[in-house]
C-alpha cells in the first residue's frame, strides 16, 4: 500500500463516528494482531524465509510504525518517537515518509529484539488512546480518516503474519505447525456440481460509503464471458 492509496483511501470515509466504539475497534485489532504471534518463539518472528516474506517481528513494528508516523507524528503535539531509528527500520514503500531499510534483508535484523518491539507497540497505543481520547473536534476529523485507513492496514498485516509464517515453517524439516490440526471428518463428499452464469455487461467495484482501498474502485463496466462455477472446492484428491 503506497503514498497513493494513502491519499485516496483516507478522503473516503467521513470522521464524525461516535469515538468510543472506535477506540473500541482500535484496541480489539491491535490485541488481535498480538494474539496471532502467541504460538511463536521470538527465534520464529525474525525468519524471513524469501524476499517476499517478512518477519513476523517487523509486520509488528511497521503497523505500529503506521500510526506513529501518519497520526501522532502529525497530530500528537505532545508524542515523543520511542525511538526515531525505527523510521527507518519499519517504512516499507512510502516513498513520502522518507529512506527505508531494503525489504529482502528485513530478515537481517536481530535487533532490535522482539520484546524491544513489543514495548514500542506498547508505546504507541497508549499515545494512540491519549490522543484519541484528547483530540478536539477539528482534530478528530481530520485523524479519523487515517485512523479508519491504518486499522484497515493492520488487518491486511495481519493476514500477511499468517501466510509468510507458513512459508517459513514450510522450509523447516522439524515440520513446526502454525498450530494443532483441527480435523473435520466427513462422512462423503458430495458429488461437484456446476452452476451456469451468463456473460454479458457487468459492473464491478466497490459500491457504498463505506471503506475501501483505492484499487477497489471506481465502479465500472467489464465484459464477462459465460462461465461455470463448482458447488462446493475441489478436494486434494480430485485435483491430484
């Protein structure tokens, strides 16, 4: 996500929410975020395992990098940066926000530790609460737009912290799992069947005042061919 979508996304949604129920979402996502590394040692947060992959430790700091730099960097008169090296450390393309640490050496970086990164989420989500809870009129709605954005963007981080983390246990020949297995015996798989859909002139994108990304938009005309579309997915038997 570039300085683009920052720009776009951030003017579509309107800040006169009531502030509690956000602050309320703020926290409930940061702890989601937290709740997802509960599994792994700090050895299995600093793995990057491809170029593609990030730490589990740096998707950690550049959420909270996120917040620091595009709300209480700005709007936080009083905050003070936990620590101004992070900056660099935890950009990832925001052309705006200055130079930044080449993404296929993130896995380089055994400091700062993760109980180091910990306390800077610690940091800023308390600064993030006081600044929240403190924000005149004005202030909050200029933030809450950038607010809505950067919870957006954690939860696209958090989805990330499961896909790379399977990447990097995948090339472990101990065969770590993410977690237990959950099994669901069924009986018999239902025979696959294929649901017709005609083609023709179609819309698509977002449509609604409600967030969205800018590449979710604008909402415009395509040309689909007929297709089909299973009842249910193939099972691994089936596509072996």
């Amino acid at each position: 996500m570039g300085d683009v979508v920052l720009e776009i996304a951030a003017q579509k949604e309107v800040g006169g929410a009531e502030r509690r129920p956000v602050l309320e979402r703020f926290e409930a996502i940061r702890r989601e975020t937290e709740s997802l590394t509960a599994n792994l040692t700090a050895e299995d947060q600093s793995i990057q395992s491809m170029p593609d992959v990030s730490p589990t430790k740096w998707h950690l700091g550049h959420t909270t990098w996120f917040f620091e730099t595009f709300l209480l960097a700005r709007l936080g008169s009083d905050y003070r940066p936990f620590d101004p090296a992070f900056a660099y450390l935890f950009n990832s393309y925001y052309e705006a926000a200055g130079p930044r640490h080449p993404r296929p050496e993130r896995g380089l970086l055994s400091r700062p530790a993760l109980d180091i990164v910990m306390a800077y989420r610690d940091h800023v989500s308390a600064a993030m609460v006081r600044l929240l809870e403190r924000a005149s009129e004005a202030e909050w709605a200029e933030l809450a737009p950038l607010l809505e954005l950067g919870m957006h963007h954690e939860q696209q981080h958090q989805e990330l912290i499961l896909m790379d983390i399977k990447h990097v246990f995948s090339l472990n020949p101990l065969l770590p799992a993410y977690q237990a297995p959950q099994l669901q015996v069924q009986a018999a798989t239902r025979p696959i069947a294929w649901v017709q859909f005609h083609g023709g002139l179609k819309e698509i994108g977002h449509r609604g005042s409600g967030f969205a990304f800018d590449n979710e938009g604008p909402r415009h005309k395509v040309w689909l061919e007929p297709f089909r579309l299973a009842t249910r997915p193939v099972s691994c038997g089936e596509y072996l």
